[in-house]
C-alpha cells in the first residue's frame, strides 16, 4: 500500500460536482493524502456556500459555477480573498475536464448534466473515475470509442462496477475495461443490489411512500436522485446498463441479485465454477480510493469491516413486479441505444416531479414504461443526436405527467 512518504507523482484532479456526496467522498480521501493529490478544479451547481469551502479548504485554481451564479460567486471568493479563476456553465465543465494540466477526471455530476463533460474528458484522453452511470446508459457506445481513441482509462467507482474491475483479470483490465472474444473465462457478471428502502415492503406502501421514506436509503448515504432510484431499482436498471458498457457484456450474462447487507459489492463468475467477490464496509470512498490509486492502494479512510460481526449474508432474486424499472432497463437494451436515452431522460424528469410531490413513487415506473414505449428503434450515434432525443423524451415525461395530474 502507499503511504504518503511514497514517492509517486503527485496527481492533478479536476472534481466535477465537488458539492455532491461522491464528492465529499473523493475530497475526503484526497484531504488523506495531499502530497499525492493536487486538486486542479472544482464545480458546483447550486450550493455556493459549500463549493466557497471546498476552495477555501482546498486551493483549487478553477472553479466552475452555473452562468446565473457567476457574479454572486465571483464576489464571495473575493470576499473571501481567493482568486481561483471562475469558468461558466456547461462550456466552463467542458473546458475543466480537458484542461491540459488536468490528468484526473472525476465524474460525479448527476444525471445527463454530467454527459458533455465527460464525454470531452474520454476525447482528451483523461483517467476518468466514472460515478455519472447516466453517461454510460445514455452515450456507452460513444464514450467507449472515445477511451479507445484516445487512449484514456475509464476506471470506474460506482460500487458495483469498481467491484466487479477488482475481480476480473489484470488482462481485462487493462484492455480498457473490455471483456474480449476468449472471456478469459469468464462465464457471467453478478451486479448486487440491496433492494433499498422498499424491499420488505409492498407495492401498495410504495405507493403512498413520501419522499422521506424514499431518500432513506438503509446502508448508503448519497444524493437524492440516486436514493430515488435505488427506491424504485431504476438504479440497478441503470447499472445493468452501465456494466453492459464498461465491460463489454451483453445483459443476458449480467445477472442482479438482491443482497440486503451491501457487503458483497459484486461478482464476477468463472467457467470453472469460482465467484471471486469484493467485499467491504458501504462507504464510497473504498472504491474511490482504488480508482484514485489504480494499480496501487492508498487507504481512504473507511471503517474497517468487521467479519466477525456480520451476522450473514443473504441473496433473493428481485421482484420484477414490484421493481418495474429494472425490466425495463433489461428492454431499454434490447431496444437499442435510443431507449436507453429515452428510459434514462424520462426516468430524471419523473424523480424530480416525485421529489417535487407531483406524483407518486410508482408512477416513475409507469411514466417510464409509457415514454419507453414510444422509443424508435434508429440507433443514435453523435452527441447532439443524443441530447436531441434526451430533450424529446423529457416532453413526453412532462406529458405523462400532466396526463396522470389531469
Ligand atoms: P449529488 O446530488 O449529491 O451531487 C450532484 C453533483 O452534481 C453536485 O455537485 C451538483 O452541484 C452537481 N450538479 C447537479 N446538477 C447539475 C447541473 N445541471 N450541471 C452541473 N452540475 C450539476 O449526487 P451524488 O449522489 O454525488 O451522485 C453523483 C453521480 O454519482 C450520479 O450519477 C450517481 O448516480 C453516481 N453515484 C453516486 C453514488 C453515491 O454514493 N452518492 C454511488 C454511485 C454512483
Ligand atoms: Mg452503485
């Protein structure tokens, strides 16, 4: 393991969506090691107060801010007496994420927000640490060739991914995350879940849930369209996706497994009968750590698992019944990349109309199911194609939305 005596080149990152709970993860394990990690840029979207500490904390020399804060954020840090150079908008996260002196792209804005960025990042030839899943699920086959081009690695922290990375073959992994034609054996991936704030509950307490009881996820602490997700399993539906992605496995050899404890964080199964398996405490900063490390390990912090203390752990097959949103995920790829765009922009828009009490927590399948309903099956293969059909289906979500309040 390294330590911070170890002598490495010290590392520029650049943190896109800094403010959010993967970036409290990644600043956390980065404020652990300072001589290994220089943090180039930052950006927040709307939480000024936190992204002036994190510039305070962290001396970054960009920060990038929605256009409407500009003003009101220049004068802060100033105020502050920080002159970090302010970039703008999605234009400034472009700029971030390509930054020559940039070597290290954390991507973990939420939701298609955070596509430009890091598609930019794969085309400059970045390390990029993935968390933004949405991504993948809405520009995989774009994203993918972008790494290959350019040559930059996509190393990925969502929990699931990074642990399924940890147990394939070093070949596999340095082949860009792809799972070539031999397979190396390899017979299936295991994306676990843990079933979320619902799992012993019914459709119909699902169904009067309030946002509260949605965001309060049992074993995880993150944002609030993640924990909506992982509410409804869209998350995994998502990660199903994203997993087909990144390591060149079509859906029919992922399988997902509801493992309540979150100490398994994924699987992968060999021809000769072995799972290897990664297994920690859930706390991100675990896979954020090797991310940040790969090939090498740092330590990040995190509570120590205690095995003796696990009082089992247990595996169930999803109710595809109850979690709608992931069959839709498996439909959205036979489909092809239109529908993953279509369920993925659809199912934002529906989140954000639960949080904001409009509908129900079940209606995010329904309106999902019905805007996937009316995907082409053209594939979609440029960035500005892709964000055509992202904002047609956002109108027709919005449409189911005011169908259901009529
Ligand atoms: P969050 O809501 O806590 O943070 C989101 C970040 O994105 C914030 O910095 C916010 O300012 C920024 N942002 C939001 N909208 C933006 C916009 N329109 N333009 C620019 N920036 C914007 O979310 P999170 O839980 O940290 O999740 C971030 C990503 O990581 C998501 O894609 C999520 O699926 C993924 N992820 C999160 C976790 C987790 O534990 N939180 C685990 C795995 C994967
Ligand atoms: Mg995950």
């Amino acid at each position: 393991m390294l330590s911070s005596t170890h002598t490495i080149p010290q590392k520029n990152i650049a943190i896109m969506g800094a403010t959010g709970s993967i970036g409290d993860s990644t600043l956390s394990v980065v404020s652990q090691h300072p001589d290994l990690y220089n943090v180039v840029g930052v950006t927040g979207f709307s939480r000024l107060d936190k992204l002036l500490s994190i510039c305070q904390q962290f001396k970054p020399t960009y920060v990038c801010v929605a256009k409407e804060k500009e003003a009101t954020f220049a004068q802060m840090l100033s105020e502050a007496h920080l002159n970090c150079k302010i970039l703008i908008g999605e234009q400034g996260l472009v700029e971030l994420a390509t930054l020559a002196e940039v070597d290290m792209v954390v991507a973990a804005i939420v939701g298609a927000a955070g596509l430009p960025s890091t598609l930019a990042a794969a085309n400059a030839g970045k390390t990029i640490l993935l968390a933004n899943k949405e991504a993948l699920v809405m520009a995989g086959e774009l994203m993918i060739k972008a790494v290959k081009q350019s040559n930059a690695k996509l190393l990925p922290i969502d929990s699931e991914h990074n642990a399924i990375f940890q147990c394939l073959p070093t070949a596999v992994q340095q082949q860009r995350n792809a799972i070539h034609d031999d397979n190396h054996g390899i017979k299936k991936l295991w994306l676990t879940a843990s079933g979320g704030p619902f799992l012993h509950k019914t459709l119909d307490d699902m169904k009067r849930a309030s946002v509260a009881e949605a965001v309060k996820h049992p074993n995880w602490s993150m944002g609030q369209k993640i924990s909506v997700d992982s509410a409804t399993m869209m998350n995994k539906g998502l990660e199903l996706i994203e997993a087909s992605f990144l390591f060149d496995m079509p859906v029919s050899e992922i399988e997902v497994v509801i493992h309540p404890q979150s100490i398994v964080h994924s699987m992968v199964e060999y021809n000769d009968g072995s799972f290897l398996a990664q297994l920690g405490s859930p706390d991100m900063r675990t896979p954020i750590a090797h991310a940040m490390a790969y090939p090498d390990r740092i330590s990040s912090g995190v509570e120590r698992l205690d095995i003796f203390k696990l009082s089992g752990l247990n595996f169930v097959r999803p109710d595809l019944e109850k979690f709608k949103c992931l069959g839709l995920a498996y439909q959205a790829m036979q489909q092809g990349s239109y529908a993953c765009i279509a369920l993925n922009a659809s199912n934002e828009i529906a989140v954000q109309a639960f949080l904001n009490g409009d509908i129900r927590l079940t209606d995010i399948a329904d309106i999902n199911e019905k805007v996937l309903l009316q995907a082409e099956k053209q594939p979609i293969g440029s960035l500005q194609a892709i964000l055509a059909v992202d904002k047609l289906s956002r109108e027709q979500a919005h449409q189911c939305i005011a169908d259901l309040n009529a």
